[in-house]
C-alpha cells in the first residue's frame, strides 16, 4: 500500500503532465528547483508547507483540494480516524482535513496546529479571492493578510479574502491549535 506521501508525489507528476508542463516550466511557474521538484515527483522527499502552497498556487489548488485528490471520494460523515492528517516537521505545522472538498461544495474545515516559533509564510493564494475564516481554539496565532497583521487569541475569530500572501505564525510561548473554513469563490 502506497503512502500519503507516495500517492501525493505521484498526483504532482500527473498535475505537470496533464498541463503539458516540463520540470523547468513548472520551476520557472513556481519558483521551486527543476531539482526539488524531481525529487518531490519520485516522493524522495517530503514537501513543506511552503512547497505545497506554491504547487497548489500553481495548479489552481487548495491544499485541502490536492490532498483530497490523493485520498479516495470522501464521505458525508469523516469520522476523526479517518481525517487525513500531513505533517511539516521542518516548519512544525500539523494540518488535519477535518471535512475534505467534495464536488459540488465549495466549503471546506482543515484544523491547523503550529508549534512556538513556526512560521509558514505562502506566496499567494491557490485561488483568487478565496475566503478564510480562522478560528483560533488554543494559543495566540498570528496571521498576516492584505498586508495587515492580526493577533487572533483563543476564541477569536479573522475572516477575509485571500488576493495576495499571507504568513501564519505562533509566536509561542505555546503552540496555537485553530480552525479555517475554507470558501472557494
């Protein structure tokens, strides 16, 4: 049996293949290494966060969406044991798909955990306009979007639409568990 990570780097190829893109226009597309993204397709190494975002960006892509692709049709019901969990050990993010995209809705739900200190910052959104409401369950999360800086404490609640970068960060001293509806346009 394939692993997330395997059946993630194989939809990578497919997505470059299927646009007609060779290694160095998706480089060029992505600012990421014709070397790096070789390795990400033979799953040789593991994607961050950060990667992943410029890929999803790239391919017109959530994340929830491309990692959705990766697991078989999602349920109406998912259950906890079942939510597909990725892990970026270098940047301490943990992402929980706790209700997956389905086609025909536009609405998803990730849980997202950063450790004291991480700090991801995305170059754009995977889609245009895309709303987010962030929801902060544990800790202090800090997020910048629209060139603002938010403090979003323990049962605050940021919402906007995403047109340009953003940046997540714990600035610690304890980790940060938080929500985000995700709303395509």
């Amino acid at each position: 049996m394939r692993t997330v990570d395997d059946r993630l780097a194989h939809r990578l190829a497919e997505l470059r293949t299927e646009r007609g893109w060779s290694l160095d226009e998706l480089a060029r597309r992505t600012d990421i290494s014709r070397s790096t993204l070789s390795r990400l397709e033979r799953a040789e190494i593991s994607p961050t966060a950060a990667l992943l975002g410029s890929l999803c960006a790239a391919y017109g892509r959530t994340m929830s969406q491309l990692l959705a692709e990766v697991e078989s049709e999602p349920p109406q019901l998912v259950r906890a044991e079942r939510q597909l969990v990725w892990r970026d050990e270098e940047s301490g993010f943990t992402r929980r798909s706790v209700s997956p995209p389905h086609p025909g809705l536009r609405g998803e739900i990730v849980e997202g955990a950063l450790r004291p200190g991480a700090d991801i910052t995305y170059d754009g959104p995977p889609v245009p306009g895309i709303e987010q409401h962030i929801w902060v369950l544990e800790g202090v999360l800090e997020v910048t979007a629209g060139g603002a800086v938010h403090e979003i404490r323990a049962g605050d609640c940021l919402r906007f639409r995403l047109w340009g970068d953003s940046r997540f960060h714990c600035p610690g001293p304890d980790p940060v568990r938080y929500a985000v509806v995700v709303v395509l346009p």
